[in-house]
C-alpha cells in the first residue's frame, strides 16, 4: 500500500476551488442565456410597438395614442441599451472566470501528476525491494546447496 500522499490537503483544497469555479463559471452562463433571452424579448416587444406605430401613423392620426408608443418605444431601446451593455459586462466576467478555472484546473493536475509520480516511485522502490529479497533467497539456497 503507497503512503499517504503528503500534498493530500493541498490537492484537496484545489479540487474544491475547481469545483467551485465550475459552479460560480455556470451560474454566470446561466445569467448570459437569461440575459441574451430577455434581450431577445425586449427586441420582440419594440418590433411590436413600431408595428401598431406604423398602424396609427396611418389613416386618422391620434397623437396622443402615437406619442405614447413612441415614449414606449424609447423606454424599450433604453432597456435593451441596458441588457446589452449588462452583457458585455457579463461576458467579461465569464472570460475571468473561465481563465481562473484553468488556472485552477493546472495546479490540480499538476499535482495529481506529482501524486502520480510518487505513486510510481513508491511501486519501483517496492519492485526493486522485493527483487533484492528474492536475489538473497536464491543467494542463500545457492550457498545452502552448495553445502
């Protein structure tokens, strides 16, 4: 049985670090695919408004009713102003994110592969134990036989 490996606790903690970056990475891909959805809504919702803008904006004209769904339209275009911008903020973060979970990622594998080597120095070291054992008993049932 190899020894306990004396970096356990270290590659522990930055198994745990990785798995959280994972959690925190997939919490802000979720917030970018609502983002990216409400901004899909919001595009919608403005095509809509220029739809019936048009339709009021043709035959008799009630300013009131066309003053209003320009003010909605604005207010739609500052909203979607506002989700875009909320976005390529979001994507930024993401971009962070995903750089410190590689970084992450490496120092794991850095030292599961240390682990790895150990475990295979400790295995060679065992194999070239046993082998000077067995080299002794055939020395000594030589010597015996010789005798």
């Amino acid at each position: 049985m190899p020894p306990k490996f004396s970096l356990q606790t270290v590659l522990d903690v930055r198994h745990n670090r990785v798995e959280t970056l994972e959690i925190e990475l997939g919490g802000l891909l979720s917030a970018q695919q609502e983002g990216k959805e409400m901004l899909a809504a919001l595009q919608n919702n403005r095509m809509a408004y220029l739809s019936n803008l048009q339709e009021a904006q043709s035959g008799e004209l009630d300013l009131f009713k066309i003053d209003h769904l320009r003010a909605n339209i604005k207010e739609i275009q500052n909203r979607i102003t506002q989700v875009e911008e909320a976005l390529v903020i979001l994507e930024g973060r993401i971009a962070e994110k995903q750089q410190e979970l590689v970084t992450a990622k490496q120092a794991e594998e850095t030292l599961k592969t240390i682990k790895m080597k150990e475990i295979e120095r400790f295995k060679f070291e065992m194999a070239r134990s046993e082998n000077k054992q067995q080299d002794d008993v055939y020395i000594s049932q030589a010597y015996r036989n010789k005798q």
